[in-house]
C-alpha cells in the first residue's frame, strides 16, 4: 500500500507532459490533471489516519542513499489543503482562462506547481526539499508574470531573486548539514543533530532562507507586489499554498530536526517578527486602495500569527500542550489558505466584471454579484478569526496556550491584530453593500463562483466544526526520534 | 425519549436557521413561500420550545454535546433559565416576523433581511441554550454577525455609520469577553454553567485572579447590555428599521448582554461566591449609575426611537441591578423584568414604527393628537408606557415591587429605593408628556407624511395587531403574575434553583 505516496507527485507530472503535448485541450487535462492527485491525497490521508505514517522508498533504494517519500498527520494535512485548494482554482482558472492565448503555458505550469508542493510535502530528505522548493518558487514566478503587465513583471522579476536567494542560502544549510552529519535523510537527521556550531549555523542558514520565502517581516515586501499583480487563480494559490511550503518547512526543521537546538531565545525573535508582520500588515491591509492589494497585506499578516506560535511551541515541553499549540497553528495555515483562496478568487470575479478592484468604488457588489459578496463575507469572518470559522478555535487555542506558558506579552498583538482585521473587512462589507453601480449589471450565478464559495464555506463551517481531525492527525509524527 | 433529549435544543436552533438559510436563496418577488417559510419556521419553534418547557418544568435533562477540539465542547443544555430566554425570544420573534411583512411590504432587499432576522434569532436562541461558556461567546460574536446587516439594512449613509459604531462596539466587547473567558477555561480547565455557580469549588484560585476575569467577562457583556459607559452604540443604532429596533431592543442584543451578566454572575461564580468576592457592589453601582443617566438623556431627546432608545439603557439595567443584589427577592425581580421589559418594549418599538408608517412622525413634538386618529396603537403605545413607570398592574410593576423587596432583605434599601424611585419618576417624567400629547392635545400642525388619508382603518393587520396583541400581554403577565408558568413563577423556580440553601 505504500507505493500510493508516488501518485499525489506523478499524476500532475504526468498530466503536465500531456498538456505540453497536447495545448489545445488543456483545459480538460488540467483539471483531470488536478482531480486525480486529490482522489490519491484522499487515499492517503485514509491510510495514515487509519495505520500511522507511511514511508516510501523509491526505487527499492533504502533512506539515506535512495530518495524517501514519508506520509505523516502534518504532511497529510498539508497535502489535503493543497489539493482541496488546487482542485477548486483548477475549476476556476478553466473558466478565467478559457479563451486566454497562453492557457497552455499556464496548465503546464500549474500541474508542475502541484507536483513540486505535493512532492514537498511527501519528501523525507533535505536535498529533495530544497529541489522541490527551487521547482516551486521558479514555477510560481512564471506563472505570477503571466499577467503580462509591467507591474507584475517587475514584481515577479523581484519575487525571482529573492525567492533563488532564499532557496539558496538554504542549500548552503543542506550542505553544511551534509559535511557536518554525512546524511541527509530527515529521520536519521533527527537523531543525530546535536547543538554545537555547525549545526546553529546550518540551522540559521536554512530558516534565514526560509523566512525569506513565507515573507516573514521585514523580509515580506516582494509578497503584496507579487501576489497583488498575478492573475487571481495565481494569487490563490501564492498566498494560500506557496508561502506555507516554507512555513511547513520551517515546522519541520524546527520542531523534528533541530528540536534541541532551537533556542528560546531564537524563537522570541521569530515571534516578534511576527507580531510586528501582524500589527504591520493589518494596518498596511487597512490602508490599502485596491482589493487585492489588501488581500495581499492580509497574508502577511495572518502569516505572521503563525510565527507568533513559535516562542509558545519552544516554550512548551514536548507532549499535550505542545500537540495542542500545534494543532492551533496548523489549523490557523489551513483555514487561512481556505479562506485567503477564496477571497483572492472572489476578487478575481470581482475584477473581470467590474474592471478594477478599487475598494471605494464597490458599490452595488452585493446585489449584482451576490455570491461573490457572500463569498468575501464568509472569507471574512474567517480571516477575522470569528465563530464558526476554525481561526476562532485556533486562536481560541493559542490564547489559552498564551495564558498557559505566562507569555503575556502577545496578548495585546492578537487583539489589536483581531481589531484591525475587523476594521479592513468591515470596511470592505461596507463598501460592497452599499448601493452603487459598481459593477454593473446583474447576472446569474457563473460556474466561476461556486468554487469560491466552497472554498469559504470550508474555511468557515467544516474547519469550524470538524477541526478535532486536526488534533488527531498532528501527533502522528514519521520522525517520532526527533525529541529524543 | 434518549434521543430527543438530545435533538430538541438541535431542533430548536435549526427551526429558524434553515428558514433563514432557504430565504436567502429566494428572489425578491417570491413573497408568498417567504412568509411561509418565516411562519412555518416561528411556529415550529414555538411548538418545540412548549414541548421544553414542559420538559424542564418536570425536571428532564436537554442536552447536546458536540466535541470540537481539545477541551473544547460545543454544548447545548436547558435549563429553567434557558427557557425564559428562549421563550421570550421564540414568542416575540414570531409576532416581530408578522410585523416586519407588514412593514417591510414593497421594499427592496427583503430576502437579505429575513434571511438575516432568522439568524438572528437562531443565535439568540443558541445564547439561551448554550451550555457552557465557550459555546456562549461563539453565539455572542455570530450575534453580533447577524445583527451588523440589520442595522446597515437600509444603505444609506447614516445606516452605514450606526452599523459601523455598533460593529466597533461589539467587535471590542467579544474581544474582552472571549480574553476572559479564556483565561477562565485555562484556570479551570473548562466552565460549564451549572445553577448555584461552579468556580467556589476552585479554592486554590487566587481571588484577585477571579476578579480581574470577572471585569473583563462583564466589560465583554456590558458593551451590548448597554451599560455605561458601553452604551454608545445603541442610540446610534435606532436607524435600523422599526422590527429590527424592535428585536433589538426587547429581545435580541441588549437582552444577550444582560442574559449573559445573569449567567456569569449566577450559574459561573454563583451569586453567593461573587457577593464574597465583592465584585457585586461595583457591578450594582454601575447599573444604578446606567438607570438614572439613561433615564436622564431620555427627557431631552425628542427624536421618539432615540428616547425609547435611552429607555432601554435605562431599563435593562434593571435585570443587571437584580443580578448584583444578594438575595432571592431582587434574582426574581431582575429576572421577571428580563420578560417584562422585553414585552413592553417591543410594544413601544412597534407604535413607534407605526406612527412613522401611517403619518411620518418620528418626534415627539409631532404627536398631538394622535391618540384620536391612531386609537389602537396609541393605547398599546400608552399600556406599554405606563408598565415602564411601572403603575399597576402592567408588568413593570411586578419588577420593581420584587427589586424593591429584594433590596430591603438585603440590607440594601438605602440605595436601591431611591434609585428605583427616582428612576420611577423620570419615567413618568419622559413617557407621561408623550401619552398627555396624544391623547388629549388637538393637532395643531398638519401630519408630517400621511400616508393613510382616507382608509377606514388606521393600519393594516399585520402592523396593527402585534403591538395591540404584546401590550395585551405585558397587561395579562402583570395582572396574572401569580399563575402557573407565568414568568414570574418561572423566575421563581430559577431563583429556588439557584440559592443553594
């Protein structure tokens, strides 16, 4: 039964080579090529949900010389979000690009882009994380310039060198580690790793690289640029799956591979990056003219959130209260890359019809595009973190995790963070609801919507209440050695 | 029985959740299966919550448990103070909905609004029955979702502002009431109401710890019970159209707020507990502050929505002044008056409207004379007045009478009296100019807007009939106060309940 981790990576792999050869019906080949890795990443959730994590070795070639694919509750989780997500932009995006020149390029390009994330998500060593990742961050920027405009040209000129810049300097990680531990395979790793110099350096490299890809703060201005200026299908996939790539990576290294490393110290400084990025972003999102611009700020907001987990996780000894914060923040990732699908969608919709995404001149959305507006309302309340979306669980979580660990500190940053979302999506409500003719005339409900909506709903109702999977899925762990 | 012990709160909810849902998926013009849904919904509601209240009479267990995340419970339970809420919400809800058809008839939007109403009280209803404090901030902040469309119903600029200042409110107040509800689950591993109050058990907790939770929790409450200095929102809420004022202000908002400070103080501390932590006095000086300042911005507004409006400022501190007096006599007092002001401000609410629908009056000093041309609404307006002076034997008095008591057993005669003597006169002093305009005054200037010139009767059915019909009410509950299930029997019951002798 293990041979199902290779289908999530080679079904879009395969489909991407039949789209290249065969453009004119891209459309199709790229949603089938989207919908089968979503019938294996269910297959395998299945499987490890029911029998533990699950461990591939391709080729018959044991870990540390072959290539190791491993299926544990966090990389399911990831793989479910991702190919949930992918499935609903992949039917959007047949309509969005349906009579576009370059849709063949952007089916090629797009199941490569899942491959890479799938095969991320599944990989067991370090050099394959960090060819996963340079496949990732290329595919990203060529499909993030096919707006074809200036703007977004010079913005995905910039995501480019910052992205190669991030991924390597995370290689320089890898192969330190390499030299200092002689293996690569993440497993082994976990128990070799012991706090000395190679390994604060290596680890400081490869998070340092990292960072530089989630757009921690200050290291996130190339982000509302980049995914501001995408075609909106793109920038639901780059603000909901791309950076948390890095940000899974990040939970990896941290808490599996470098747990006795990681310093309370280092950890306080993530965290207050974070605090920042959320005070910092919610107020830029606040201030912001342009719809998607403002979706934009909001992700590098809500990113910081997960960042704010760090110093609570590193505070926090390893059993329930650590699985427990952890659980939070992956729930928080999940519903964040719902709902954040879901609003850059919506303001896709928005945009084709409309014409412009100016926040001001909105009026009228509501009665013309009323699904669309319901849409951005439940994305909303997600965003906000209010019941019953699953951000209110989970910040529920993390507040109870603040009280528990006495870090009082980050109490006023989730307040005023909470605030001023309220403040940019209420403005936004505002506006849409308000009488105007905007956007023109009304029409019926187009096949473009419903994904936008599903995605919403999951983000505010199924995450809300079936958000107890999360907890059971988290402690299954493929690198259970990492505390020893 | 097992199984619908379990799904009856279920039912309960999802009576007017599905309605709402389906109503809005309706286009505008299909009226017709839109009354029917918001009928068919209210009256299956109604049927429901009879069959509760039965129920908990005889002492049944309703409950509903759905496990969310670690330590986290969604929890739907009855219990005697369940079912007052839930009554008053599901009675005035179904009378509210056949004004809001009436009112509403001819308007854009209609499907939006229902569908929102229905919500609305979906999460009112879900604040009544919610088992622990967890599930109670969850239905708070939704409330709090539903209602912003309401306000901002009508779309015009000032519409938007006063959805804008309520949402700035509210927003701030969950915030503080989920902070402190949070700590609290932390220290205690989890908070579920239970009558007599749970946290005395907790002895190794420090107090001051407890007293610190107990100002945030009533911060996050006081914000939509309007206390002050928390009720700035609520005036500028009354552009919302006239159903909506009056679901708010008689059942909705207002009343989750002061619901939710009885619940904290009786079923999360106990009431004997949070007398020994001394948070009771502050909280009773507060309210005594709130009842007299409403009161007294009550007499300079001329505006009537915003008069009405600081009325119930005014009058929904009573329920908090009961709450933080220790003894039986002032819970039941605090209590009955959590029905009694909702039944006779719905009354005032719904006149109101209709004085704006048939003539265009909204002020005060456009009101001579109207007791003539108006008779129906003008007596259901007047009886409703006269129960918030608190004359007998409307409603209202039966709730001062039994503060008043509470007050003397507990020793605190000296500042409750004249709090609610002066508050009794200021009442008198802002409802008796309104009833002695209308009804023995001569119309001196032409109507505002009348748009009923010529009917033979002062207003349709659906608008005339509910305020005549809950003024009837706010009449019988005071006349038969002593009778089986009246709501003051029934706040009897829960104050038995709750005082653990």
């Amino acid at each position: 039964m293990n041979n199902l981790l290779i289908w999530p990576v080679a079904l879009p792999l395969l489909t991407a080579l039949l789209a290249l050869l065969w453009p004119r019906r891209s459309n199709w080949i790229g949603v089938a090529g989207t919908g089968l890795p979503l019938l294996a990443v269910l297959l395998v959730s299945w499987q490890v949900a029911a029998s533990g994590p699950l461990e591939l070795a391709l080729g018959g070639w044991a870990p540390g010389l072959g290539i190791a694919l491993r299926a544990d509750g966090l990389s399911v989780l990831m793989l479910l979000m991702s190919a949930l997500v992918t499935m609903a932009v992949a039917v959007y995006a047949s309509v969005y690009f349906a009579h576009a020149e370059r849709r063949g390029e952007f089916w090629v390009l797009w199941l490569l882009l899942i491959t890479a994330l799938h095969a991320l998500f599944l990989s067991g060593d370090l050099f394959n994380l960090y060819v996963t990742l340079e496949l990732l961050g290329l595919t990203a920027v060529v499909l993030a310039c096919l707006g074809g405009s200036r703007e977004s040209l010079q913005a995905a000129l910039r995501y480019l060198v910052l992205g190669l810049l991030g991924s390597l300097t995370f290689l320089i990680g890898v192969a330190l580690i390499y030299a200092g531990y002689g293996t690569l395979d993440m497993a082994a790793l976990g128990d070799a790793i012991v706090a000395g110099p190679t390994a604060w350096v290596a680890l400081s490299l490869m998070t340092g690289g990292l960072l530089i890809k989630s757009a921690l703060f200050p290291l996130h201005f190339w982000l509302p640029p980049a995914h501001a200026n995408a075609p909106a299908p793109v920038s639901a996939v780059l603000s909901a799956l791309v950076v948390k790539a890095a940000l899974y990576l990040i939970l990896r290294l941290w808490l599996e591979l470098f747990d006795g490393v990681v310093t309370q110290a280092a950890a306080v400084i993530v965290g207050v990056l974070g605090a920042i990025a959320v005070v910092w972003g919610s107020w830029a999102a606040l201030q912001a003219e342009r719809l998607k611009l403002m979706a934009a700020y909001s992700t590098v907001a809500q990113l910081g959130y997960l960042f704010m987990f760090m110093p609570l996780l590193a505070a926090l000894p390893e059993g329930a209260g650590r699985e427990l914060a952890l659980g939070a923040l992956v729930l928080l990732a999940l519903t964040h890359g719902f709902a954040k699908s879901a609003f850059f969608l919506a303001a896709g919709i928005i945009m084709q019809r409309a014409g412009h995404d100016r926040i001001a001149e909105l009026g009228g959305t509501a009665r013309s595009l009323p699904v669309t507006a319901f849409t951005i309302a439940l994305a909303g309340v997600a965003l906000i973190g209010l019941p019953p979306s699953g951000s209110f669980l989970a910040k529920w979580q993390m507040l109870s995790t603040l009280f528990v660990t006495g870090q009082w500190v980050w109490l006023p940053v989730i307040a005023v963070g909470t605030l001023l979302a309220g403040a940019y999506i209420f403005r936004l409500l505002g506006h849409a609801f308000a009488p105007g003719e905007g956007v023109g005339p009304s029409l019926s409900v187009g096949r473009e919507e419903i994904p936008a909506v599903l995605l919403a709903l999951i983000a505010t109702l199924l995450l809300g209440f079936w958000a107890s999977a999360v907890w059971e899925l988290v402690p299954i762990s493929a690198y259970a050695g990492g505390g020893a | 029985m097992m199984t619908m012990s379990v799904w009856l709160p279920v039912g309960i909810l999802l009576s007017s959740f599905i309605p709402g849902v389906l109503i809005f998926f309706q286009p505008e013009e299909r009226h017709r299966l839109r009354t029917l849904l918001n009928l068919l919904g209210a009256l299956v509601k109604l049927l429901l919550v009879g069959v509760l209240i039965w129920g908990v009479f005889h002492e049944q267990v309703f409950e509903t448990r759905w496990f969310l995340a670690p330590g986290l419970e969604f929890v739907l339970h009855a219990d005697a103070l369940s079912v007052l809420f839930v009554s008053l919400s599901t009675l005035l809800w179904l009378v509210t909905t056949i004004y809001a058809i009436g009112y509403l008839e001819q308007t854009p939007h209609r499907s939006r609004f229902f569908g929102f109403f229905s919500l609305c009280v979906t999460a009112t209803v879900g604040l009544a029955l919610a088992g622990n404090l967890f599930t109670f901030v969850v239905f708070y902040e939704l409330l709090t979702l539903a209602t912003y469309p309401l306000i901002a119903h009508k779309g015009s600029p000032e519409a938007l502002r006063g959805a804008r200042i309520y949402l700035r409110y509210t927003l701030f107040g969950g915030l503080l009431l989920m902070i402190g509800a949070v700590w609290l689950h932390t220290l205690t591993g989890g908070v579920e109401f239970v009558q007599g109050g749970v946290l005395d058990q907790f002895a190794e907790l420090d107090r001051d710890l407890l007293r610190w939770i107990f100002l945030l929790l009533i911060l996050g409450l006081g914000v939509k019970a309007a206390l002050v200095p928390l009720h700035g929102w609520l005036p500028q809420a009354m552009v919302a159209p006239a159903p909506v004022s009056a679901l708010l202000h008689a059942v909705a908002v207002v009343k989750a707020g002061a619901f939710g400070i009885v619940r904290v103080i009786y079923d999360v501390y106990g009431v004997e507990f949070a007398a020994e932590l001394g948070v009771l006095s502050l909280l009773g000086a507060v309210a005594a502050i709130t009842i007299i300042y409403g009161s007294v911005k009550a007499l300079s507004q001329d505006h009537l929505k915003k008069r009405l409006a600081y009325s119930t400022v005014s009058q929904v501190s009573y329920i908090v002044l009961g709450a933080a007096i220790l003894g039986p006599l002032a819970t039941i007092g605090g209590l009955v008056h959590l029905v009694h002001q909702g039944v006779m401000k719905i009354t005032l609410f719904f006149a109101a409207g209709n004085y704006a629908e048939a003539l265009g009056i909204h002020r005060v000093s456009e009101m001579d004379g109207v007791g003539r041309r108006m008779p129906g609404t003008s007596l259901a307006f007047s009886i409703g007045a006269l129960g918030m002076i608190g004359i007998p034997p409307v409603a209202g008095f039966i709730s001062k009478w039994y503060l008043g008591l509470g007050a003397v057993e507990a020793g605190a005669a000296v500042w409750v009296l004249p709090v609610l003597i002066a508050s009794s006169l200021l009442n008198a002093a802002y409802f008796l100019p309104i009833l002695y305009r209308a009804w023995f005054k001569s119309p001196a200037t032409p109507w505002p807007a009348d748009k009923t010139a010529g009917c033979a009767r002062e207003l349709p059915d659906p608008l005339l009939w509910p305020p005549v019909t809950t003024a009837a009410l706010a009449l019988l509950i005071g006349l038969f106060a002593a009778a089986p299930y009246s709501p003051l029997e029934w706040a009897e019951l829960i104050a038995g309940r709750e005082y653990r002798q």
